[in-house]
DNA sequence: GACGATACGGAACGATCGTTCCGTTTGTCA
DNA sequence: TGACAAACGGAACGATCGTTCCGTATCGTC
C-alpha cells in the first residue's frame, strides 16, 4: 500500500464521518469526496460501494453499542442497566445522524452487514427488557422491538425538528419514565 | 371541464391517496398516474406539481386534525382532551404514512402550505398542554414542540419497523403515560 | 534519474424521477 | 354528423446520483 493511498484512504473516512453525521446516509458521495479533497475515482478505489463506506464508518460505533449492552446484562441493577444503556443509545443517536440511516436501511436490506449488528442489539436488549421486568422495573408486556423502535424513533424526530439538547433529553427522559411499570391503571 | 376530465380528476386523486397512504411522498408520480389508469401528463393537467397533488390529499386531513384540537381546547377534562387528541393524531398518523412526509417536508420547505397547517396544528397542541398543565395532567417542563416530534417520533418508528397494531397502541400509551407528572423523583 | 507499477482525477455512463411537449383522441355543441 | 376545443398518453428532456473507465500523475525501487 502506497504512502499517498494510505493518507488518503484516512481522509476519505475522516470527512466521511463528519459528513455522514451531519447529513446522514443521503448525501451525495460526490460531496464526501470534495470533502476529503479527493476525486470520486479515489474514493470508490478505497471503497467498492457508497454501502462500504457506510458501513466502515458506522459498523464500530454500533459494535460498540452492542458490547455495552452486553456489559450491562450482568449489572446489579436491572433497571439502571436497561436506562443506562437506552440514555447512552439515545445520546449516540441524537449526536450523529447517520445512525438511524443504518437502522433504518438494516431493515430494509436484508444484505445488509449493519443488519447482522442491529439484530445483536435487540438481542441484548430483550435480555436487558428481560431482566428488567423481573424487578418489575418496567411494563410487563413491552418488548424489545418496542423499546429499540421508541428511543430511535424519538431521537429522529427530535433531530429533525433541530430541537435543542435540553429538549432532547426530557423527551428520552420521557419516553423512558413511560416504560416504567405503571403504578395503577 | 369535461365530463372525462372529472372522472379523471377523482381517479386521480383516489389514487394518489391510496398510494401516498401506503408509500408515502417518496413514490415515483409514474406510479400514482398507473394506479389511476392514466397518463402522467394527464395527471399534470390537473395539479402543476407533485407538491400540488401531494397538498391536495393532505391538506384536508390536517385541516381536520387541528379543527379537532381546537375542539377539545373548550373540554371539560384538559388532561383527557390533550391524551384523546394525541391518540387520534396518532392513529391518522400510523394509519396514513403521508402525514409524516407533510409534516417533514414542512419543517424544511418554507413555502409548502402544509407548514402553516401544521403550525397551526402546534399552536393548538401548545393551548392543550398549557391546559393540562394548569391541573397537573402533565410535566411541567414539556413542550407542545416535544409533544408533537414525540407522538410522530414514536408513530414512524413503529410504522417503519412494521410493528402491529397492538404494538403501535402501546407504544403510544408509553409515551402518553411518560408524559405524565412524575409521581416522585 | 529512470522505469514500472500503483494510484489519481474527473469526465462519462446509466438509472431514476419530476416535468414538459406535442401528435392524437374524444367529448360537446350546433 | 361534422368540426373544434378540450383533454389524453407517453416519449423525451433535464437534473441528480451512484458507479465506471481511462489518460495522466506520482510513488517506490534500482
């Protein structure tokens, strides 16, 4: 691997980071190369596919999320493991956009590597939702699905309304009391 | 106008809200002009615009959603009034994929008249939460803006991630019940 | 310093989609 | 029924975007 290649391949990913997070999975891939200071031949050498890039860019971050979840499943306090981990999902979420385009597009295609990983997340995070309810910590009849659906869904709009970061946090905080066990009904 | 060209008008129309209803604004205009039975450049002769087509579908729906909201701005039970009306939007809203694509396209494109419709729609949320806060129905600290990307949030996630119907209902009472006082920190 | 392999840039291609244009058809009215 | 305006269908246009291709520049080695 020549030298040159090397720089540039660091500053292909680089701008594509920043980009992605700012912009999201939509943005065309002629901008992240004008970004990097490249043209779209170097970028496509380095990377087969718009989808490559993405997913080189996105598939740490969520394998990161996924060993946290995982961590947490031996926590002593269910609960707090479960909220802990859908307050640090939330934050990575509302901080970089493109998240939800992996997501999203992971439930759509099956080809998908990204899918593979948003799969292992509700995997851990039924076992989280699963422990929880023993303690009755939150709503027996909740799921998994629900949860993922919830938090995402609630970061996304709240990114697309460009509410500010207080607002953000009351709506997690929100959505989050809302799955706690209801005292009556 | 024609005889033929009204019947086309109303196949025109019950296409595009079918179509939009199930795919949202993102369909090619190609396949509402099909699903009518006719050519694009007819279906050009009745709205200048797929914005105009669009409008035409939605604009009627919303109208209605924020008359009811303001209905409710006189009930008896504020914090009833304020939970039946999100309940209502959300089920318009899981029910129709479009509504969401209004509400969106709103928030970035000035000009569509949708915006002022949905405006219009925040304004009448904001007098139900400031209702229902005067009795305690609700956090004191939430927003109408909260509320809607909340209740929308919540409604596109669900419906993006192909959940039933039993799924959907609760996921909105989670967010009903979060938004809720805290009965103790 | 020169040569060959490697990598670069960006023009060009093909697909998609909104929109326009025009030759043809069809409804309406005398 | 005939003629004209109104309406129709769909091919074609232009813009956007992902991807490919190839002539040119650059790096590494002797």
């Amino acid at each position: 691997m020549r030298a040159d290649a090397l720089k540039n391949r660091e500053r292909i990913l680089e701008a594509a980071e920043t980009t992605f997070a700012r912009l999201g999975l939509s943005v065309p891939i002629d901008v992240v190369a004008e970004q990097a200071g490249v043209g779209v031949g170097t970028l496509y050498r380095h990377f087969p596919t718009k989808e490559a890039l993405f997913e080189a860019i996105v598939m740490s971050r969520l394998e990161e999320l996924v060993d946290e979840a995982k961590t947490r499943i031996d926590a002593n306090d269910p609960a707090d493991a479960l909220f802990s981990f859908l307050r640090r999902f939330a934050n990575e979420a509302l901080a970089k956009a493109d998240l939800f385009d992996a997501m999203n597009a992971a439930g759509f295609d099956i080809k998908s590597r990204c899918a593979e990983m948003v799969d292992e997340m509700r995997r851990g995070i039924d076992i989280l939702v699963v422990n929880a309810k023993a303690v009755d910590a939150v709503r027996p009849d909740v799921t998994a699905d629900e949860v993922m659906s919830l938090i995402s869904g609630t970061c996304m709009a709240a990114r697309q309304s460009r509410l500010d970061d207080a607002s953000c946090q009351r709506m997690v905080d929100i959505v989050c009391d809302g799955m706690r066990l209801a005292v009556a009904t």
